[in-house]
C-alpha cells in the first residue's frame, strides 16, 4: 500500500494492454491474410495468395522479434526463437501458406496462454480488486470518511454490513466475518469482544466497531496481496528449466534441418523440420500447470509466494517442524491444580492470576483467561513488579506473593517443599507455582495440547513422498516427546535456539529438500535455510511469515498437505506436458526431415500437439 506499490499496479495494466493489443493486432493480420490467401488462391491467382499470405506473416514476425529481443535483454531464450526461424525461412524458400498457418497458430497460441494464465490466475488476483480504498472513522464524536492510509493504530472504525476490514484490528462488540478470501473457509466466524480479526474479511453480519492494531501497509491484508504480487512475478524453476532446454532443443532443430536439406538436396524439407519444431504454446505448459496449482492452493487457504515455491513443495523429501504453535496451539490451558494444606484450588488460580494481570506472558495471560471463565474477582496486586519471562511478585491484602516457574520460584521455598514441587510435575506438563508469605500455596498445572488431527496430517504428509519428519523445538526434551510421543516422528531434537534450528535444517538437507514448517520469531532464520519455509500466517510472528516462502492462512497443518497435494499433481502435469510435448515434436521432425510431411502439414500438426499439452496443463486447476 506503499506509493511503490502502487505504481507498479498503475503500471501493470498498461502493460497489460499493450500486450493484449499486439496479440488481438497479431490475430487479425494472421487471419486476415491467410482468409484472403486462400480466397485468392481458390479463384486461380495464386500470385495475390502469395502476397496475401506474406502481408499477413510479417507484422505478426516483426511482434514475435520484438518479444524475442525483449526477452533476450532480460536473459531469458526461449522456443519462440524457432517460430521465428519458422516463418522467415517458408517466406524464403517461397512457402507463404506454411508461413502463414505458422503466423496464425503463434498468435493463436499467445491467445490461448492469456486465457490460459487468466483462469488459473483468477482466486489470486481476485484479491487486488477487494482492497478496500477508504474506511469509517470516529473522530471527535462524529463519523468520517478517511482514506486506509491515513489510519493509525488506536482508531476506532465503523465496519458496515458488507465493507472488508481495512486494518488488523480489536473487535468492539460481536462480528460475523467471512474469511473466504484469507483462509478458504466456506463458513462465516464469529468474533466475541476484544477478539483480533483480520484485515481482508468482509462484514456479513450487523455493523460493528473495530479498534485498529495496525495501520493499513502493516496489516495482514497488505501483507498477502504484496505476497501475491510477487507470486504473480515470480518465474518457476520448471519454467526456467524449460528455457534453457530450449538452447539445445533449437542446436537440435537446425542440425537436424540443415541435414535434411544436405542430405535431400531439398530446402522445403528443412523448412518443413523448422515448421514442425514450432512448439510456440508448448512451453506455456509449465507456467499454467505452475499458476494453476498456485491458484487451488490460495482456495485452500495456503498463500504460495510464487511458482518456485510450489514447484519445491512438490518435491519435498524431509520435513522439519516447530512444536509450540505449529503442532500444538501454542497457548497452554490449566489442566490441574495441586493445593497445599488449607488452601483452595479457585483461591489459588484466583491469587496467581490477580499477580499475573501486571504481565504480558502468555502464560500469564492464559492463567487470567481461566480465572475470568471461572468468574473468579480479581483484584490489583500493590508493590507488584515483573521479572521477565519468569514471574511476576506482588502484595495482596497485605500479603506477600509470587508466581512464576520453578526457577522464579526456588529461592524462596523451603528444601522439602522445593523436592515436593518437583515431584508433583507430570512429564510434559508446565508447572505454574505460587508462594505465600514464603509458604508453597499450590501449583497449577498447564499444558499445550495437539491441534486436532495433526497425526493425520502427518502421516498423509508420509504417503505424499516425505520421507523424513523431525521435530525442532526449544522446549525440554521430555516435555516434547510427552506431547508428540503418538506422532510417529523420525527425530527430536529439544532445547533448541534459532541457531540450533539453523544447524539442524543444514544437516537434514544432506538427505534432500527440506521444508521447515515454524511460527515464532525464533523459527524465522531456520526457514530462510530450509528449502522451502513455510509459516503459520494465523497469529504467527510477522518475522516468520516474512522469511517463508509459503503462508498458511488457515489455522493448523491441513492445509499445507492440501496444498502438497496440489503441487504435486501440478508438477506431474507440467512434466507431462514438456515430455509429452516435446517427444511429439521431436516424431514429427523426424517425419519431416525424411519428406512425409510437407511445411503446410507439419504446420497444422504441430499446432494441434501445442494446443493439447496447454488444455492438458489445465487440468491443474481440477480437483484431482
């Protein structure tokens, strides 16, 4: 949403239309001159045919050098090298009615790939046109209209029925909101007061108000249509492999002509090896396989930053995989509350979480959440302070408290009661302890459980071609392996910091391609060094999400072997439609150059294999 941003987007559909004009322009003098050819010709002047058919030939060969020379500049050499060596060569050796069926079914073929990338490319750039350009605002008791960029966080937003939520932000109130275009998810949510919801989905229930978290350029929504621009640019390693197939392909085409014309004596028969060489849609096969795969996997909620990307993940041979917020929710939930003598189990979590109000720990603000569902009174703690990442301590009712960890907590119990707090805590279980008046008052048991189905996930991930699963996680060994025991999982590796993950990843690519699936700011430089990095996109770190090269828009794993799926059929296909492709090709030069088809015939035969391995690239945007 940045003034870069949207010039590119102004300049975009210029291009766009200058292309578009050179293909419609391409079409009509193709046509037009091959129309008139044969009329011409049908009435017995085969000399206005001639001349009909070489007007109609070369504006449409002096499109295709432009395109070539533009490409050539950019570094990229492609097979429309042959359709030029194609039609230059049959309006030399005489053979316009080749030429012009050639001319005819190139600009054919630039049609059909516009067709072809507008269909596949249509549930990503479905995204551009919902960006909202101004949002409701209050200011100083009334409403007004401001553009999205001018809103800053702490704004207080009117969302009506049917607008997209401009900003990340606070519900105030209740929402309905359909997240379809963010997370594939057919069914509207529901938001609850202070719940966070995300820039990009539409309203579908009473207006309500939203207090902006972030400004419009740093916001979710921003965030996935600069992803899909750049999906939108990217080139994938296929496609670009294909390219430089083309090199040799073409040493082979002019070898193989220049030796039936030394051969034969006969400069048609190299004409006709050059015409039926002419795969000129025949490599859009691979970017429309690759956008279309792309495409099905934004309906699943899976932002795929670009054909690279889902060409990667359509090969992956090891996945290493974060546990606190990828495998498990991330937030851990009270499971059991061990009270001292004389103590209360509501008084206890009542006490700790009175404490834990002065902290923004997760845990701590966990703890809070449970103590307002159990309508627990909480008071304010006096003389409270907040030792980071450990505890917190305070005065309550004249009392001296504190809450934390075993650590935070040690120094001030007594040895019997320190050996009785280590033995109350089960394998995998977080221990939340809280002292009084130096005294142990009780403990509280949390723990992180698994999303739901991720076995499952995982081991369709297994029969997709994974071989390798590794959990990398930061926690204490025994507290992952009580967690993801029943997972099946080739490795654990625990106690681990960014580095450590970094480390890991660098091994396991020994073994293949690696994708590391994380959700925290500590996973990001582990999936910069992975093959492919994939994010959990939902209430992920921003780090994370910027370092990946995949999104998961959805909360949980189901998605990503969704799109797995996906970007393996995709894949196959593309491959199917080269080999396939290329293989006929390389039958029909053979046929030429031996004299059993003439310029016109392999002209038309060439065609009709180009624009089957298209329509079967297509097929990508099929369910399976």
């Amino acid at each position: 949403m940045t003034e870069a941003r949207d010039g590119r987007m102004a300049a975009a559909p210029n291009g766009a239309l200058v292309r578009r004009l050179a293909r419609i322009g391409a079409i009509v003098c193709a046509l037009t001159g091959l129309a008139f050819g044969l009329l011409a010709w049908g009435i017995g002047r085969p000399d206005i045919a001639d001349l009909a058919w070489t007007a109609g030939v070369i504006p449409v060969l002096v499109i295709l050098v432009g395109e070539i020379v533009v490409s050539l500049r950019q570094g990229n050499f492609g097979l429309d090298i042959v359709a030029a060596l194609a039609m230059l060569a049959a309006l030399l050796v005489g053979e316009t009615l080749a030429a012009a069926v050639v001319a005819l079914m190139y600009a054919g073929g630039q049609a059909l790939e516009a067709f072809a990338e507008g269909r596949a490319g249509r549930e990503m750039t479905a995204l551009l046109d919902r960006v909202p350009k101004h949002a409701t605002r209050y200011r100083d008791g009334a409403l007004e209209t401001v553009p999205i960029a001018a809103i800053v966080p702490g704004d207080r937003l009117l969302i009506h029925l049917g607008d997209v939520l401009p900003v990340d932000g606070t519900v105030a109130g209740a929402a309905l909101l359909d997240q379809s275009a963010l997370t594939g998810e057919s069914l509207p949510v529901a938001r609850s007061d202070g719940e966070t919801a995300m820039s990009g989905a539409s309203n579908v229930g009473a207006a309500f108000d939203l207090v902006a978290g972030e400004s419009a350029a740093r916001s979710t929504y921003a965030g996935i249509v600069r992803m899909v621009e750049e999906a939108a640019r990217a080139k994938a390693p296929m496609a670009r492999l294909a390219d430089r197939y083309a090199l040799g392909f073409m040493a082979v085409t002019i070898a193989l002509s220049l030796g039936a014309w030394l051969l034969s004596g006969d400069a048609v028969r190299a004409v006709a090896v050059l015409v039926v060489a002419t795969p000129c849609p025949l490599i859009l096969a691979v970017p429309v396989a690759i956008v279309a795969g792309m495409s099905r996997a934004a309906g699943r909620g899976v932002l795929v930053k670009g054909g690279g990307a889902l060409e990667t993940l359509g090969r992956i041979d090891t996945l290493v995989v974060d546990k606190t917020g990828t495998l498990t929710h991330g937030i851990a939930t009270v499971t059991r509350i061990v009270a001292s003598k004389g103590w209360d189990e509501a008084e206890i979590l009542r006490l700790a979480a009175s404490l834990d109000q002065l902290s923004q720990h997760a845990i701590a603000r966990a703890l809070v959440a449970e103590a307002h569902r159990r309508d627990l009174v909480l008071v304010m703690p006096q003389e409270g302070r907040e030792v980071a990442g450990e505890g917190v301590e305070g005065t309550i009712d004249g009392r001296a408290m504190l809450v934390g960890g075993r650590q935070h907590v040690a120094s001030a119990l007594a040895p019997d009661e320190l050996a009785a707090l280590d033995a109350a805590v089960p394998a995998g279980a977080l221990i939340v302890a809280l002292v009084v008046e130096g005294r142990l008052a009780g403990l509280i048991l949390m723990q992180d459980g698994l999303r739901d189905g991720v076995g499952a996930t995982l081991a369709r991930m297994r029969a997709l071609g994974v071989g390798r699963i590794v959990l990398a996680t930061g926690d204490r060994r025994d507290v992952a392996l009580a967690v993801t025991g029943d997972l099946g999982l080739d490795a654990v590796a625990a106690d681990l910091v960014p580095q450590d993950k970094v480390a890991l990843v660098g091994r396991e690519k020994a073994g293949g391609s690696v994708m590391m699936v994380g959700d925290g700011v500590n996973d990001a430089p582990a999936l910069v060094a992975a093959d492919l990095g994939v994010a959990m996109g939902v209430e992920g770190a921003a780090a994370s999400a910027e370092a990946a090269d995949i999104i998961l828009l959805r909360d949980g794993l189901d998605g990503l072997a969704d799109a797995m799926a996906i970007a393996r059929r995709s894949r196959r296909i593309a491959l199917q439609s080269v080999v396939v492709g290329l293989g006929l090709s390389g039958l029909g030069m053979l046929a030429a150059a031996a004299g059993y088809l003439a310029p016109v015939q392999g002209a038309l035969l060439q065609e009709l294999i180009d624009v089957a391995v298209i329509l079967n690239a297509l097929r990508a945007l099929r369910p399976a």
